[in-house]
C-alpha cells in the first residue's frame, strides 16, 4: 500500500485568522480536518486540540501486532470520543463567552479498508471512476430538513440557517459520532474539507478541479482553495486530498 497526501489551508479573504487545524500521517494511515469555532481564539485552540488527542490515540497502533490492535473503526472512533472530551474539558477553563468546539472529520486507512468518522458539518468525499460521492453527513439543521424532505440541497446550500450545526466536539462532555468502513481501491482519492470550501464551491465543481488535477494532488488542492477564495473567501478553508496507491510490482 502506498498513500499519497497534499493538504492546505488558508485563512480566506475576510477573517484575519485561521481556526481550521488538519492533520495528515500517511505511516499512520490518519488523516483528519477540524474546523474550529468559539470567541478568544478558542476555536483555534479546539481544533488543534482535536487533532493532538486524535493523533496521540491512533498513532500507537503502528506498533502493536495486528492480533493485538482493536479494529480500525473502533478506534477511531474511541479517538473521535478523546478529542471530544479533551476539548471539552478545556473549554471549562475559558470565559463564559467562548464556548469552544470544532468540527472533526477523520479517516483511518490501514491495508485497503478505510475507516471514517465525522462529527459537524465538514465533509469527506470520495473521487472514483471519476464520479465524486459526499460520504459524510453534515449534522447542521439544514442538512437535517433535506433528509427529511422538507428542503432541497440547493435550498439548503443558500438558506441563512445553514451554518447552525446540530453536533460538535467538545460542546457536550459525551459526543454522538458517525463512523464507517469500506473497501479502498487503487487510485480512489478522499478529499476531507472544512465548509470554507463547500461554502463556496459545488461538488461539480470540486469534481471538475480534481480530474484537472490529475495525478498532480498540489495543483488540485490548490485549484480549489484559489476558487473558494475567488468566490469571496468568506470562511477560512482546507482542504486535505489523500490518494490510495497500488504498492508497485516487484521486480
């Protein structure tokens, strides 16, 4: 197995800091996105927290025998639940007014099973035989009116309440989290994102970028935070693209 990654992130063209946080160990196979929120800087603060309780949970599992690792999706998941709790617990200790929290979106690649987890409203996609497929569900009231039939997407994308979200890290001492698995096939490519850039940029269009981009992961994650900031940059923006490799053939 070989992993390819090329993250980004930009602080966008109207705030004048960056509460997102990525994280990207291909020896692991883990890779996530946080999107942080909260007065005081706390929410760059809660994202960078996110990530650190991720990593310092997952990345041990390199060096256990395989017989002795829990699965992937558990633990993953039980990582998604430390960053929760780490988050909150620091947030106790900020002022009344900085209610810290984060979004938080993960993947766990080990041989050619993927595990993922997610928790608010960043996504993960996945890019395959050239169709793009949303994986992730957000958790935010407007994404919870589609399901139910009583909002269209394209409602959804423009409506005022869109950024209200239903689920974060760290808000709450115990988090509900989405985790999955499934197969990996060589060349597929998982794009994990804050909102900065599905705010701003459609799925068709985040498609077309990554088949441009072809093999060249840079120019791809590049393109697409250069159109979510020339499309107004309202949100700071990331963007982690990670691609899945057959190992080369021995000689």
């Amino acid at each position: 197995m070989r992993i390819a990654v090329v993250g980004r992130t930009d602080p966008g063209r109207q705030r004048d800091h960056n509460e997102d946080s990525l994280l990207a160990d291909p020896e692991a196979g883990l890779f996530a996105v946080a999107d942080g929120m909260g007065g005081h800087e706390a929410g760059e603060v809660a994202s960078a927290l996110a990530l650190a309780a991720l990593h310092e949970s997952l990345a041990p599992r390199r060096q256990l025998s395989a017989s002795l690792q829990p699965p992937a999706l558990d633990a993953l998941a039980e990582g998604m639940r430390l960053a929760n709790r780490r988050v909150f617990e620091a947030g106790r200790h900020r002022p009344a007014d900085a209610r810290m929290g984060t979004t938080l979106v993960s993947a766990l690649i080990e041989d050619a099973q993927a595990a993922f987890a997610s928790v608010g409203d960043s996504r993960i996609y996945r890019l395959r035989d050239e169709a793009l497929d949303q994986l992730s569900r957000d958790h935010s009231l407007v994404w919870e009116l589609v399901a139910r039939g009583e909002m269209s997407p394209e409602e959804a994308r423009h409506s005022p309440h869109k950024h209200v979200i239903t689920r974060a890290v760290g808000m709450q001492p115990a988090v509900e989290v989405d985790a999955w698995t499934e197969p990996v096939q060589p060349g597929d490519v998982y794009l994990l994102c804050s909102d900065g850039l599905t705010d701003e940029v459609t799925d068709s269009e985040i498609l077309e970028a990554l088949l441009a981009g072809g093999a060249d992961l840079e120019a791809a994650c590049q393109a697409l935070l250069d159109l979510a900031n020339r499309r107004g940059g309202r949100d700071n923006i990331t963007a982690l693209l990670v691609r899945y490799e057959a190992a080369p053939a021995k000689a």
